[in-house]
C-alpha cells in the first residue's frame, strides 16, 4: 500500500513539474508572440503616421525632392525599397534629385528602375542617404556613416521638415 503511494506520488510530481516545463516553455512563446505584435503595431503606426504627413505635405503644394533640393542634396541613395523607398523613388522622377541608386538587404529580389545594392556591397558617393525603412533607422544610419561619408536621414524627418 505505502508502496503504491509512493509510485502515485512519484507519477504526480512528474505531471506537475511536465506542466510547469511546459507552462514555462509556452509563456516564453507567447511572450515573444506578443513583443513582435507590438513592435509591427509600432512599425505600421510609424508608417501610417509618415504617410498622412507626406499627404499633407503634397496638398499644400511642396514636395520632398524640392524639400531635398532646398537641403542642397542634389544626388541621393534610397535605403529601403518596400512601399514607403517605391513611393519616394516615384516622387523623385523628373525632380531636382537625382536618385543615383537603392540600397536594400533584399536587393536580389528588388525590381524598381533603379540600380539597387546591398548594404555592403561598394557604394558611390551621394549627397545624402535618405531611410525609408524608419523603423530601423538608427541601425541603418550607425551602419551607413561607417560605411559613407555623408548625411543620413530617415524619410520621417524629410515629410517633418518638408
């Protein structure tokens, strides 16, 4: 009898330390699930809010690349062609600005009508590198101005200022 209350005792602290692992295992998961929705809420409200102030931005007659060229950027690199790098290279065509190139870490599988590089393949100068993807843009700007020998500003600063 003592016995068989040993064996049931040992069988139940084995599911409650299984349940404890598994309970541990599948917080740290849910954890993570969450951080990364919170930081794509983050992204898409950054994105949002870019996009309603270059909205406002055209409606009262300015544009970034006169905003680039009254900055005295002249020549430009584009980091970051998902859909806020496409817009701004379509805005640049037939401006002061010349868009000289893209850079993107996905640049094999980047198809615009520009010339697109990786990070860290080997760059002509530019009067400036402007960052669309803002939400790494801090990154992106340590790593570029190691890199380049220019200013490097983030596409939420351009429609800010613009």
């Amino acid at each position: 009898m003592a016995r068989k209350i040993k064996n049931l005792l040992l069988v139940l602290a084995g599911f409650a330390s299984g349940v404890a692992a598994d309970e541990f295992t599948l917080g740290k998961m849910r954890k993570k699930s969450i951080d990364k929705a919170v930081d794509t809420n983050k992204k898409f409200s950054e994105f949002y809010s870019i996009l309603l102030r270059w909205l406002k931005v055209r409606q009262e007659g300015r544009s970034l690349g006169g905003y680039l060229h009254n900055q005295g950027y002249k020549r430009i690199a584009i980091y970051g062609m998902k859909e806020l790098g496409v817009a701004l290279l379509d805005e640049l065509k037939g401006s002061e600005v010349e868009v000289a190139y893209t850079i993107d870490m996905d640049a094999d599988n980047i198809y615009v009508a520009a010339d697109v590089y990786k990070p860290d393949e080997e760059l002509e100068p530019v009067d400036a590198i402007v960052v669309t993807a803002v939400h790494y843009f801090k990154d992106i700007k340590n790593n570029m101005e190691k890199k380049m020998n220019c200013p490097v500003i983030s596409l939420e600063d351009v429609v800010w200022e613009a």
